[in-house]
C-alpha cells in the first residue's frame, strides 16, 4: 500500500464508455481512490503516485494507432516498480492473450463482460490480503 493507507487503483483504457462505467462502478462500491487514464503512456507518467492495483487494458489503440498497448505498458510499469499489481484487461476470451499476459508478470487476467467489475473487486481484494501478509512477514523477518 501507498504511504497515505490510502488504495489507489489506476484505470487504463481507451475505450472511454467502458473506463468510465468501471469508474463509476468503482467509485460506488469501494472507497478505493480512482485515477482513470486512455494511454498507457499516461498511466506511465503518473506511476510516482504509487498506485497499489492497475487495472490495464491489452490492446489501448483506438485512439492513437501508434501507442504503447498492454503488453509495452505492463513491461515498463513491472520495469519500473515491480510492487504495482497489474490486472490485464481485454474483450480477448482467448487462453493464449490470457497466458501471454501472465507471462509478461501480471497478477491476472479478466474478459470485459457484465462481470468484469465483481471478478475485479475480488482480485483487488486478494492482492491486498497478500500484500499485507508480505508486510507483516517482511516486519517478522527484520526482527529476527
């Protein structure tokens, strides 16, 4: 977790009627704090804000053909600052994008559906949990 206990989640999509219904989704259900960018290069430049969770589109070029997709931001944010959980995104219901994504370091992988949102907040909810067993055992650790 960030330094404020604050859970900050970025939200990266260029699709802007799907990234602001999660938001709103988000917003709603969670008193989690909400960032939304269209670009992985904006997301990129905004990383010293320390997000704990991005939840990252794999395809991002609908609205500029030539911008990082998915896979380029995932390598440049886990190259960055490997304690940001990255949660791929995509309408791709194909096992190999979903193993490509694992094998590019993300957490997981979820299919834009109606249940998009509820398997989101469940994954959030488990890398939190695992986050904070890492703490504790990192604070263990140090005392011995």
């Amino acid at each position: 977790m960030n330094n404020n206990n604050k859970i900050i989640i970025y939200l990266v999509d260029d699709d802007a009627l799907f990234l602001k219904s999660l938001e709103i989704d988000f917003l709603r259900e969670t008193k989690f704090t909400i960032e939304t960018f269209a670009t992985g290069e904006m997301c990129l430049a905004n990383l010293s804000k320390k997000p704990d969770v991005i939840i990252l589109d794999y395809y991002l070029d609908s609205i500029d053909k030539k911008a990082m997709n998915g896979i380029e931001t995932l390598d440049k944010i886990i190259a960055k600052d490997p304690d940001i959980s990255v949660v791929m995104l995509s309408a791709q219901d194909k096992i190999d994008v979903a193993i490509q994504c694992m094998h590019h370091q993300a957490f997981d992988y979820v299919v834009k559906s109606e249940t998009a949102f509820l398997r989101l907040k469940e994954i959030i909810s488990k890398i939190l949990k695992y986050k904070k067993m890492e703490k504790e055992l990192n604070w263990y650790m140090d005392r011995m």
